[in-house]
C-alpha cells in the first residue's frame, strides 16, 4: 500500500486532474439534462396555446400581416409608446364575443406591445416583414392583439380543423382539471411533444372535462392505444 510520503508528485496531479474532470463531466450532464426539461416544458405550454388562448380572447382570426404601408388610405390610430402598429388582412374569423363584423378580406389596424428590445413584452413577436405573413391572432379588444400569436404555418391541421368547426371547448378551460382516460388522472397528459398540438379537453356525454386527441396521441382510445385496457370507452375524437 502507497503512503502519501510515496505518491509521486505528477501521481498526485494525474488524480487531480481525474477529479476535477469527473465533477465537471457531472456538472455538464446536469446541466443538459436540466436544459432539457426546460426545453420540453416550453415546448409543452406551446402545445396548449390555442385552446388556452381560443378560450380567454374576445376575437381569433386567421389573418395576414402585411407590409408596413398596405393601408394608407386608411387612418391609422394613434400608437402608444413602446407599442407597434399591425397591418391586417381578415382571412378567416373563428370566434367573435365582441360583434366585429369582421370579414374576410376587410382590412384593418391594429396594436400590440414591441418585442423588438424586450423579448418578454407582453405583445406578438411576429417580426415586420416586406411579405405578407399569414398568422393566427388573438384579441382582447377590436384593436389590441394578445402577446400569443402563432404563424399560421406553425398551427397544426388538428388544430385548424379544431378552430373551423369549434371544438375548442370554453366549459373546459381549466385543462389542469381534465381527465385523461388514458392513465385515469387529471391534468396536462405526457404525450409525446410531436402530438402535444393534436389534443384538446372537451366535456363528454356526461359533462366531465375529458382529454380527446387523433389517433395514436396518448389520450386516444382505440386500437392503437397503448393502454387500450383502461379506457373503457371509446374517446377517440373524430374531427
């Protein structure tokens, strides 16, 4: 057995150095994976905007944003400091508590707080752009779009189906109260992230809130669940 009086001077810097190496190696890993989780819980709000959001604005529509100058035969309305000014194009109007009249192809203004120098505004980070650019737009009022904006490219085909026939279910808003058939527990489902936007919480025949999805999420129940056995009835959502 080696006593210290025997280690040699580079032994000692050798296992040094294999230390040092070890605990960063652990850090870094720790660090990945706490990245990881937070990469997946944003990604994971992001799948419930559009039900979320559908459910707390006054007006949704799918429009177009267009180039700065589109309207200039109409008159803009005074914009507030730290605020920008959207150019739009109504393409589609899904939901409409306030009696816009909206139309498609109506052109109109409106405003949202500039992301430009604060990321962490509440207002859309659609950037300007010398192309129209087609997005999804929520609205608190007929002139003020919410901070949630999505490009229309971004929205899945369940989702655009969901806002054409209206399936977003406002008694269900509260999807930390949903059921999930699947695992019998209330709550946002672990599905995979890829499906995360083909999901939605509406009431069943019963009135319960209950989480319904296409094929193959985690909270369809059909022949292809991979808990089939639990779900009882059959919840798969036809769209």
């Amino acid at each position: 057995m080696e006593t210290l009086d025997n280690i040699s001077y580079s032994q000692m810097l050798q296992f040094r150095k294999s230390v040092t190496n070890s605990t960063l190696g652990y850090n870094l890993k720790m660090l990945t994976q706490l990245f990881s989780l937070l990469f997946i819980n944003i990604l994971t709000c992001k799948a419930y905007i559009t039900q979320k959001e559908f459910c707390k604005s006054a007006v949704v529509v799918r429009a177009k944003i267009l180039p700065q100058g589109s309207l200039d035969a109409l008159a803009a309305p005074a914009v507030p400091n730290y605020y920008r000014l959207f150019e739009i194009k109504i393409q589609e109007v899904y939901k409409d508590d306030l009696s816009s009249g909206w139309d498609k192809n109506s052109e109109h203004f409106a405003i949202s707080k500039d992301t430009t120098f604060n990321p962490d505004a509440d207002g859309c980070d659609i950037p300007a752009s010398s192309k129209a650019t087609e997005a999804l737009l929520y609205f608190d009022s007929l002139d003020r779009v919410k901070r949630q904006c999505k490009y229309w490219s971004d929205v899945s085909q369940f989702e655009k189906k969901a806002l054409r026939k209206n399936k977003y279910d406002c008694k269900c808003d509260d999807l930390d109260q949903c059921y999930d058939p699947v695992s019998g527990k209330k709550g946002k489902p672990d599905c995979d992230r890829k499906r995360m936007n083909q999901i939605l919480c509406t009431q069943d025949a019963n009135a319960n809130c209950v989480w319904k999805g296409s094929k193959k999420t985690c909270v369809s129940c059909n022949q292809d669940s991979p808990a089939k056995k639990q779900c009882g009835l059959l919840w798969f959502l036809k769209m």
